[in-house]
C-alpha cells in the first residue's frame, strides 16, 4: 500500500483547494483538466492519470478516485490544512504500475506536487524561500519522456 504526502505551511491558504486548475503547473506538466467545475461527480485528470471527484467541501478538501484502468486502486485528496496544504494519495498499485510507481511515477508526482505547493504559495502572496527544484532523476524521466512522445508509431 502506498501512502504519500505532501504538506506546504504559508499563510492564506484559504480556497486554493477550490483553485486547482488554475494553479496546476500546466506551463511545466500536462495540464490538469476536468469535463465540470470541481465538484462531486467531475471526472479528468492529467496525462494519463485519471480520476473522479468523489467528495469536495468547498474551500477545504477536494477527494478524487483513480480510474483503476490507470494500474492504481485509490485516491487522493487535496486538503487545506491550518496554515497551507497538504496533499495525499493512497493506493495499491497493480499490474505494470507495481513497477512503474518505485521506478518513474512516484518521483514525477512528488515533483509535480511541489510545484503545485510553489505556484499555490505564490497566489496566496507567498512566494516560496527555496522553490522545488527536480532532481536529476526527475529531469532524465522527463527528457526520456520528451523523446519519446517525438518518435513516430
């Protein structure tokens, strides 16, 4: 079972859960897309990591469920927290995600993650003191991953 949080503490985190597409990284990752506005019921995701809003409470906490198509039995949820964010995903991966998830996925979440945090802080007047920088390894999956997506079926 996975279970992998992020928290950031800046002050006036208020909302931004309601702010999350328009937050999302989307200059630097795929962007974050949902067929409604947030709420129950609102399906997308990002890439190929799919998900359905199964629990928002305006303001405070927006729970989704993966699409297990996707090789992931769970969710996550984005919360305020007093004083900031957090964010968690719970889940048991199955099948080429076993392998995919230690190797490449969780690496890419968390990086995707803190860079959420940083444009999150920033909107809220709260620029962050040390920005999330990617890891070599985040930047050799990333480039691999560019480079693939050129190459012709």
């Amino acid at each position: 079972m996975i279970e992998n949080v992020h928290t950031r503490l800046f002050p006036d985190s208020a909302g931004l859960v309601d702010r999350v597409v328009e937050l999302w990284p989307s200059d630097r990752w795929p962007p974050l897309v949902l067929d409604r506005p947030l709420g129950v019921g609102a399906d997308g995701g990002h890439a190929f990591v799919r998900y359905r809003c199964t629990a928002h409470v305006p303001g405070q906490r927006a729970e989704f469920a993966f699409d297990p198509r996707i090789g992931m039995i769970g969710g996550h949820v984005l919360e305020a927290v007093p004083g900031g964010l957090r964010h968690t995903l719970t889940g048991r991966p199955r099948g080429l995600m076993r392998l995919a998830w230690p190797l490449a996925v969780r690496w890419l979440h968390d990086a995707l993650i803190e860079d959420l945090f940083d444009d999150a802080a920033r909107a809220a007047g709260h620029p962050p003191v040390r920005p999330a920088k990617w890891s070599a390894w985040v930047r050799l999956l990333r480039a691999v991953g560019k480079r693939a997506a050129r190459q012709p079926a």
